[in-house]
C-alpha cells in the first residue's frame, strides 16, 4: 500500500480487510479519478510479494496470480449521509461475516 500510496496518492477514508474481501473508501486527488490503476497495481504488488515468500505457487497466467476477483465494484459518494453509510457498511462487515460480534472489536 505504501508503495502505491507514493506513486498515485490518494486519501484513506475507510478500510477493512477480512480474509475473502476488500472494502475502501478513498479519496482521490481532483485531478485523478483513476481507481482502476491503483486497485491493480495494490493486487499485483500484494501477489508478487505473496509469491516471492513462498505463500502462493499457483501463477494463473502470464500477468499474475489467482487471489483477487478480477474486478471491484466502484461507487462514487454523492453527500456526506452516503459516505456515512458507506462508513457504516465498513465498520460493520467484519460482524456481518461472523469475524467479530461488536463493530468494535
């Protein structure tokens, strides 16, 4: 993520990580709205460090590895009750998957 972070920056406005899925909230300079390139290039740096440890051998073809779907669902926020309900879904998807019982945790 550092990496990225440096070469096509953007805001972190929200993020959980949960053993089968993604969700973010970014936002992106005024300038760039190119989600695209930065979701690639985070799954290709993520594949080729897990491949270099040793962690996954499977090479699905020529231009990487089968961890990531293919594509990301992208949804522009319009105001600020949207991005707090996106904040919510956030925040509540590790208790929806059964990976904690309070959003807290």
């Amino acid at each position: 993520m550092r990496f990225v972070l440096r070469e096509k920056p953007f805001q972190i406005d929200a993020w959980v990580v949960l053993p089968e899925h993604i969700h973010a909230i970014w936002t992106l300079p005024d300038d760039d709205n190119n989600y695209s390139i930065r979701w690639g290039r985070i799954k290709g740096r993520f594949s080729h460090q897990l491949a270099k440890a040793g962690l996954i051998a499977h090479q699905k073809d020529r231009k990487g590895y089968d961890v990531w779907q293919p594509r990301f669902w992208e949804h522009t926020i319009c105001d600020e009750v949207d991005f707090a309900h996106h904040v919510d879904y956030i925040h509540y998807n590790p208790v929806k998957h059964g990976w904690v019982r309070r959003v807290q945790e």
